[in-house]
C-alpha cells in the first residue's frame, strides 16, 4: 500500500496496515491514550471481522506513533478507534489518518462516516470539525469510566 504524504509542516508517518503482530505496541499506546482503553481482546476480534480496517501511522524509524480503526460496510463508515501517542499529538497525524480513512473510503464506494467522540475532548472535536464533520447526535453517558457523553459525528464522503 503506498504511503500518505504528510501535510506541510506535519510530521511524517507512513500509513500501513496493522497486523497482529503489532499488538504489542498498539496496547502500549492504547493504554497510554484512553482512561478506559480497550482490552486486547477487543482488538484480536477487529482483526477477524471482515469490515474491519485497522492502520498504523509509522515515523521514519517504523515506531508506532498512531493508529485506527474503523468499520466499512455497505457504504457506511464508523470510525471506532483513532489514537496518536500524547507526545506526537498536534503534528497532523490524526488528521492524516483520518484523511487516509476518507480516502478509502471514497474509492471503494462510501456514502458517509461517522463517530463518537469525548464531548471534553476539544481537540479531537476541532480536528474532526476540520475535516466537515457535523455533531448530529449526544450519547449520554457513553465513556462510562470517565462519565462522559459522547458527541455523534457525521459527514458525507
């Protein structure tokens, strides 16, 4: 798969698929990322469903520095997990992890994508609003552990 090219003045990650293999590292920064982060169970089933998409946002050392996760099916997309390590935040790879998402997407026939996000988690929300998401939705009470609602993102592809 060819790489993502790095927005200017963004860091630069190569975008490839994660693997099984890369568990290891994918649980070291989940744990790093997320109050309540998903177990590793959680991420050996992404790799045995079918619509699931799971990539990796590599430096130039091949260190892991980001990753998602999303679900396509029939033309909808859910982004269900994006992490970028905390000291590599605010350098563009979110954002072109979530490109590279909508670029795939877009050539394999998608419709729309959608998500759910920390509604504390500025950031985030500023990145995905940046990018033409729209809130469409509140789910109360969503991130149990941190007692918080989620915010329902949309946008069409």
């Amino acid at each position: 798969m060819a790489a993502t090219r790095p927005l200017r003045g963004a860091s630069r990650v190569r975008i490839v698929p994660l693997s099984p293999a890369d568990l290891p590292a994918v649980m070291e920064l989940e744990h790093r990322c997320f109050a309540a982060p998903w177990p590793v169970q959680a991420f050996h089933d992404e790799f045995t469903t079918e619509w699931a998409h799971l990539f990796a946002a590599l430096d130039d050392a091949g260190d892991l520095c980001g990753y998602s996760d999303f679900w396509f099916v029939r033309g909808e997309v859910h982004l269900l997990n994006l992490a970028v390590a905390p000291e590599r935040q605010r350098q563009g790879i979110g954002r072109q992890l979530v490109l590279h998402l909508l670029d795939l997407a877009r050539r394999d026939g998608g419709r729309f994508v959608h998500l759910e996000v920390r509604r504390g988690n500025t950031a985030a929300i500023h990145l995905y609003q940046s990018l033409g998401f729209e809130q469409v939705g509140v789910r109360e009470n969503y991130y149990q552990a941190e007692r918080e609602d989620a915010l329902v993102l949309w946008r069409g592809i």
